[in-house]
C-alpha cells in the first residue's frame, strides 16, 4: 500500500505533546488524519482535521465518531492517546479526584473503543492503539493512582485484543517512559495536600527537573505508534524509547529484590 493510502486514522488528544506529534506522522506516512481536543481549534497545519471531543461524555464521544464516519467513511486506526497525569501521595487525593482521572485514562479509552468497533467489525478490520506507559508495568512512588490506570490499560487491552482478533482487528498498547511535556502540560495536582509529604514532593520536584530535559521527545513515541500501526503482524506490547527498554527487560529478568532496590534508586528513595 502506498504513503497516500493508509486510510483513515483517528487520534484522540491531539492539540500537543506526543497526539499531536504522532496525528503528524501518521499524516506523513500516507493517513487521513482526525485529531481531537476539548477545545476548538484550527486544524493542523500538515493536514490533520481537528475536532472537538470530550473523551468523559458518551455523547461526544460518539458524536464524533459519527462525524468521522460521515466524512471519511470508516476508521482503520484509533489511537487512543487523550490522559492527565496526577502525581503525589497515594492519600492526596480523593476517591472522586482518582474517579475524574481513571474517567479520562481508562473509561476515556474504552468509550472511545466501544464507539469506534462496530464499524471496524462490519468492514472486517482495524487497529486500536493505546497510549499505556511503562509505569503500566512497575510500581510507580507517588504516581500510584496514574500507575493504576495505566495498569489497566494494559490488562484491557491483551484482554480485548484476543475478544476481537477474530474480526481481524488488533490491538496495541504503547510503553513510553519519560516523554518531555507530559507531565508538566497534562499533570494535576491533589486535591487534599497533606504537609507529611512535602520533602517527598520536593525530592518528586527535583527529580523530574533532572529527568525531563532528557527525556524521550514525542517523536519516538510518535514513530513506534506508526510502526505498530502498519506492522504485518503487530505486537500487543510496543516500548518506546531506550529508558523504557532497559526498565521492561529489568522488570521482566532481574530478582524481585534487586528490582526493588534499583527502582527506589532511581526514584531517590532510602534503599
């Protein structure tokens, strides 16, 4: 199939950071592209048609599946990328605060899921593409309420790609580690700060002012959505960067006790 023929993609939280990065590639690699954002605005310059979706609603979230199918026809990928961050103290933040944040990571993922599969159904295929993260896979220190959605995600995912495999249609979760803006644009804050935290929350501070700067760009998660995307045979797990690499094979080979010890390191805590 040739770079004008792809078909049709649809990305979800796409006004910036790794979305709007990766509405971009796929654009380039020969998709029609729809991204969404909360809010209006004009459409991306290199081709991408914007519209506004509010992955918390049912009915914008179908609203505009409608809207895409009525223009283009069918959606042969969704790349399911809309989350927040929220970082702190697993007791900061209120059952109805991890509610308002799973309502987006996880429930926004399977609304825009259940929107988009029976046209994929009816036409036979399809892809599905969920921006997961490493920390779906590790424990994560004053990350634990994110960490669980993205925990979800993961186990959603193998789950429904085996349910509907049999429609030929696939589906993919994508492990970054450290990606640059993603904390510091889409990141929350607990809502019932507590003071016992506070040299906790300046060490997190620190840590990430170290991190980020060379963290991952968008662009590497962008190019290993692209590459599931148009895999022959694509994979249910995809990491995304050298960070994410090392830590999934550390996870995945190293003694239960050295993990704990290395990741604590790292996250600058007593061993």
């Amino acid at each position: 199939m040739s770079k004008t023929e792809r078909g049709i993609a649809l990305v979800t939280g796409a006004s910036s950071g790794i979305g709007l990065v990766t509405a971009q590639a796929l654009r380039r690699d020969g998709y029609r592209v729809f991204g969404t954002s909360r809010k209006p605005m004009p459409d991306i310059a290199d081709g991408v048609t914007m519209l506004i979706c509010d992955v918390t609603s049912d009915a914008s979230v179908q609203s505009l599946v409608d809207e895409v199918l009525g223009r283009a026809g069918r959606i042969d990928l969704l790349v399911n990328n809309a989350g927040l961050g929220l970082l702190g103290g697993a007791e900061e933040s209120s059952v109805a605060q991890v509610q308002a944040l799973f309502d987006v990571n996880l429930f926004g993922v399977i609304r825009m899921t259940n929107a988009v599969l029976p046209s994929m159904r009816r036409r036979g295929k399809g892809r599905i593409i969920n921006i997961g993260s490493i920390l779906g896979l590790i424990p994560a220190p004053y990350a634990a309420h994110y960490s669980a959605t993205k925990h979800a995600i993961e186990g959603y995912s193998e789950s429904l790609d085996h349910e509907i495999r049999a429609f030929n249609i696939r589906v993919s979760v994508i492990e970054p580690a450290f990606v640059r803006t993603v904390f510091d644009q889409n990141g929350i804050k607990p809502d019932s700060i507590l003071n016992e935290y506070d040299g906790a929350r300046a060490g997190l501070d620190a840590l990430l002012r170290d991190v980020m700067p060379k963290a991952d760009l968008p662009e590497v998660v962008a190019a290993v959505v692209v590459k599931a995307a148009t895999d022959a045979h694509p994979r249910r797990r995809y990491t995304a960067g050298r960070a994410a690499q090392q830590i999934g094979i550390l996870h995945r080979f190293a003694p239960a006790d050295v993990f704990d010890k290395s990741l604590r390191k790292q996250f600058r805590l007593p061993v």
